[in-house]
C-alpha cells in the first residue's frame, strides 16, 4: 500500500484496518477532566521490540491474528480508546465512546532488530515503526523485520492517556495475550478530578486561563530531540545511598547537575520539569483501582 525508505531502510505498509472492543458498546459521553484540558492536542509514542524465537514455528500472519484478538478483548475494558475525541461547541473536547475502533496497521521494514539505533529513536523508529499521523485515540502498528522479529509501535492521545494509563493498557493487553489474570483494574470515573462544588468563579480566572484553542503557537527556538539510555540499577543504588533520598529524586537530582553544567549561558537560571503522578491522592475515593487518563502534573 505504500513505503517509506527514510534513515536508510524501507518500510512496507502492507495492511491497515480498524479493530472495535469484541463486545458492543452503549454509546456514552465521557467528559475531560480539568488536568486532561491542560493538555494541547498531541500524541505521544511507546514501542516494543521482540526478536524471533529460536524454531519458532508462527508466522507473521498468525501474530498478526493474535495481536488483533487480543486487542479487542483489551478495548472491551478500555473502552475509550475505541472512541473519539469531539469538540463540544464551547470548543472543549469531550470523549465519545461509540466503539470507533482503534487504527491497526500491518508493515514490514527491510532491517534487522540489530541495526535500529535505539539510543537515538528519532532517527531509527520515529515515524517508520510507530504511526506518525494516528486516526484514532490508539494507533497500533505492529511491523515484520527482515530478521523476523517484530516491533509493535503505539501512539495514545495525551488528552485520554498519560503514560502511567498508557502503561496500564499496555500489561493488559499483554495479561490477555497470554491468557493471564488481570492485574489492575481502570477507573473511568471523571467526577474523581472535578472541580469543588460550589464552585467559587472568579474574575482573575479568566486572565489566567483560556481555551487552547485560542492561543497562537509559535515556533520552537530549538527542535527537541529524544534520546534513550542505559542506566544500570547498580550505578542507581549508588547514587541513592549517596544522596540518602529516594531513587527518583537522586538521579533527577544528578541529572540536573549536569544539564546545568552543559548550559550555554552559564548566567541563566536551569530549570528541570518533574512530571507528578497524583493517583495516590486518589486511592482513598477509588482503592480496588487505578484511575484511568491524565493524572499528572508538572512541577519545576
């Protein structure tokens, strides 16, 4: 149906369909949080490498079938990714959930599982084996190597997804593919992150805040790159007993260290973003689940 032949191999899109929940769905309306309105429209992407196993006798078809099976069963609990977002007419989006289906492309790339540069997935994955132009909530593009082992990219909406939900997706999935129990249980419930009752409106809030729709976005003075290390749990260990804090502020700690170091103008104040999970703060009105969608936030 069509290829690409950037960064230095070729990739073949040999299928692309739509995959619904296995079970039908009552059409309904979920509303957007206010952290879930914060957000601009973007997408954000995950992928997974698998290398061939030894006389393995499946084919590629045939994980194909498996993928796409599994993933229905998956949307039968998460739901909202089958659907949709639609703009509401005070130009708000608000969640749909009519089992749309979720985007499902088959590909094929002319390289080995040896040769991506994972260190720099800009380069070697971005757009070639995760879907740079998603559909949907959810696309999923599962790609054939030349070696015979597969690569499953995915891209979420991060209006409907943060990564912690992304990740809660993504081991259900894997929990059906394998025929295992389910492990975590999402909450849908959207009156969890709703504004207090009665509201106290203000003007000043006006002033502060404003729909995204109405902001001009300029240019980025500086393209952002993404790059993937290796960090072993030794070298974390470390820098914990060092720092005596937890492993998360030790090395976000160590990090900044040297991204100051690294700056241009040494003159100018560094900042790091630290993105908070705030599910804990939720456990109390939810405790047998795990509150599904954006329940983050940045703090610098």
């Amino acid at each position: 149906m069509g290829e690409s032949t950037e960064e230095g191999y070729r990739v073949e899109i040999k299928n692309k369909e739509r995959v619904a929940a296995v079970l039908p769905l009552q059409e309904h309306w979920l509303s957007l949080s206010n952290l879930d309105l914060l957000l601009p429209p973007l997408h954000f992407g995950v992928f997974l490498c698998y290398g061939q196993e030894v006389n393995s006798l499946v084919d590629f078809s045939s994980t194909l079938a498996s993928l796409k099976s599994s993933l229905a069963k998956a949307l039968v609990t998460y739901y909202p990714f089958a659907g949709e977002v639609v703009l509401k007419s005070s130009g708000e989006p608000e969640l749909l959930c009519n089992n749309r289906g979720v985007e499902f492309v088959a590909a094929y790339a002319d390289v080995d599982l040896l040769e991506l540069n994972l260190y720099d997935p800009d380069e070697s994955v971005e757009k070639k084996l995760v879907p740079s132009k998603p559909e949907s909530i959810l696309c999923v593009q599962a790609t054939e190597l030349r070696c015979g082992g597969l690569v499953v990219g995915c891209t979420f909406d991060h209006r409907v997804a943060d990564a912690y939900s992304a990740n809660m997706f993504l081991v259900l999935w894997s929990e059906i593919s394998n025929r295992r129990s389910l492990s975590i249980e999402p909450c849908f419930r959207r009156s969890l992150l709703s504004p207090r009752r009665p509201g106290l409106p203000d003007p000043s809030i006006d002033r502060l805040y404003m729909p995204i729709s109405s902001v001009k976005m300029k240019p980025a003075d500086n393209e952002t790159i993404n790059r993937m290390y290796y960090i072993t749990a030794a070298d974390i260990s470390k820098m914990q007993a060092e720092a005596k804090s937890s492993k998360m502020e030790a090395f976000s700690a160590y990090l900044w260290k040297l991204i100051a170091k690294a700056a241009v103008n040494k003159k100018k104040w560094c900042r790091i973003g630290v993105v908070v999970n705030g599910r804990a703060r939720l456990k109390q009105l939810a405790p047998s689940m795990e509150s599904y969608g954006p329940v983050a936030s940045a703090t610098c």
